[in-house]
C-alpha cells in the first residue's frame, strides 16, 4: 500500500465518474472524496471503508455497461490493487 497506489484509486474512481451520471455521479463523487481526503491527510484507507466503496461500485457496474462497465471495473481493481498492502486483513 503506498501513496501512488491510493493516487491510481483516486484516477480510475475519476475516471468512472466521468462516465455516470446522476445518482450514479453522486455516489462516485463521494468515493473520489474519501480516497482523496486520505490521500491529502496521509492516511490509509481500512478494509471496511475499501470494501463499502468496493460493494458501491459493484452495485453501480449492474446497470452499467460499455465503457461505463469497463471505468467502474478499473476503479474496483485499483481499489483491489491498494487493499492487498493493508494491514490488518
């Protein structure tokens, strides 16, 4: 887990947020918000907040698809990606 990981997390929920919108972009944005608040504060994200943002996007990716499915996919694996180096699991 490291700062470049939380910043790719930050890039891809970016990403997907480009590619929604309402409720969807509401939902998105507030992900964007908690993982760019740790990423500013130096903290790191813990496996319920990663797994509720996780479970957001998954039931965002069910009436999504094309490149919206693909965005929202990239954003769950970057979260993936950054889980595996927190401790604790």
């Amino acid at each position: 887990m490291s700062a470049s990981e939380l910043e790719a997390v930050v890039e891809r929920l970016r990403t997907a947020h480009e590619h929604v919108d309402g409720d969807a972009e509401e939902r998105i944005e507030g992900l964007v918000g908690k993982a760019e608040s740790a990423l500013e504060d130096g903290r790191t994200l813990d496996h319920g907040a990663l797994a509720r943002m996780t479970r957001t996007l998954s039931e965002l990716a069910e009436d999504a698809d094309g490149e919206t499915a693909e965005a929202i996919e990239a954003a769950k694996d970057a979260i993936s990606s950054y889980r595996e180096g927190v401790p604790g699991a």
